[in-house]
C-alpha cells in the first residue's frame, strides 16, 4: 500500500469512528487556496473541522504532537476561508483523529 493509499485508509477508517460518535460528514479534502482540510463534519449544530493524523510508531512523536502550532494555524485559517463562504454564522470547532501504533482515537475540541 503506498502513502496516498494509506491516507485514504486513514480518512475512511475516521471518518467511521466519527459518524460512530454521531458526527454527519459534509466534507471530505476540501481544498482551499493555502491547504487541504481533511474531513468537515457536524455535530449536532456544530460545525467541526477535523484533522486526522496517523503513526506507525513512536520515533517521530506522537499522532497528535504532529497537529503542532503551525497545523494549527493553518487550520484555523482554511476554516475561516471555509465558514465565511458556506457557514458564515455557524458555531465552529476543531477535532482531531489520531491512529498511533493502529489505535483510534478521537480528540474533541482539541485546540482553539
């Protein structure tokens, strides 16, 4: 399986613990000019942003120390791109989804 394989494992696998959790999925890859967001979804009558991050092992950190604070910068800014067009009112946060050694877990509101 290569890389592109793999990260599309990842986001099928996501995107099924997050509709597990009762998410609604709006959006997958959306592009926007500065990046990519891999999955919009919503929870209840939020609109939830979410980046999934996977680690075959420990030598490069940990799946959700790699959401570090330029990610996260650039998070927030395609997420404005995105609700000002789509959403402009709408109540926003930011999930993550980590696979670390092929565990899933979900990471909610997990930065600002």
């Amino acid at each position: 399986m290569n890389r592109a394989e793999r990260g599309r494992a990842g986001e099928d696998a996501a995107v099924a613990l997050l509709e597990s959790h009762g998410y609604r999925i709006v959006a997958r890859n959306v592009r926007l000019p500065g990046g990519e967001i891999d999955v919009i979804a919503r929870d209840g009558d939020t609109i939830v942003f979410v980046e999934v991050k996977a680690r075959a092992g420990t030598s490069f950190g940990s799946a959700l120390g790699a959401v570090d604070a330029r990610k996260r910068t650039t998070l927030r800014a395609l997420a404005a791109d995105w609700l000002q067009i789509a959403a402009p009112r709408a109540r926003a946060r930011f999930d993550v989804v980590t696979f670390d050694r092929g565990r899933a877990a979900l990471h909610r509101d997990a930065f600002a």
